[in-house]
C-alpha cells in the first residue's frame, strides 16, 4: 500500500499540538502527527504522545485546541508506534489493536 502523507497538501497538520482526551476526558498527551492519505482526501491516523489512533470517531475541537478520543487512555498508551511510511500490515495492526473490523 502506498501511502501519501504529503504535509504541505494536509489540512489536518493544525491538529498538531492539540490536547488528546480519551473517552472519559482524561489527558492521554499531545496529538504530534496526523498521517493524510492525500490521494484519497481522508486522515488516516494521529500519533497521540508517539501512539498510533486512527481517525475514525475522532471528535476535534479547534476553539479549544484539543481532541476528544473514543478509547481508553490505556488502550491508546498500548497502542503501536506510528510507523513511518505505514504500510498495509500496520493498518490491519492498529485496527485490531482497537477492535476495529
């Protein structure tokens, strides 16, 4: 799979620096990189403090410069590094790793 993260085409790179909370609203870190599949148009993935979460449900919030996750802090913490570039094998990892079909 081929993947293109092309940064300067990605309107999500303002998420970077944002607040993560988890479901309950607990601090889980910082968003510090969002992976955009340009082709596409979609977000694939923001890396959370290093750990991979994929963009599905994810609930942002720019007046307040944060985003509202739909898992647990320790599912995110247990989370795969972000790889770089990911490839077909990753997504399949991640989407296990959150119970994602």
């Amino acid at each position: 799979m081929e993947e293109a993260d092309h940064r300067s085409d990605n309107p999500y790179t303002e998420w970077e620096g944002y607040e993560a909370l988890d479901a309950s609203g607990e601090p889980v870190g910082r968003v510090d990189r969002t992976v955009y599949d340009a082709p596409s148009g979609m977000l694939k993935y923001v890396s959370v403090s290093g750990r991979t979460v994929p963009a599905e449900g994810l609930d942002p919030e720019p007046d307040r410069q944060r985003i509202l996750l739909p898992y647990p802090a320790e599912r995110v913490r247990s989370a795969p590094p972000l790889e770089d570039p990911p490839t077909g094998d990753f997504d399949e990892e991640v989407r296990r790793h959150y119970g994602l079909g």
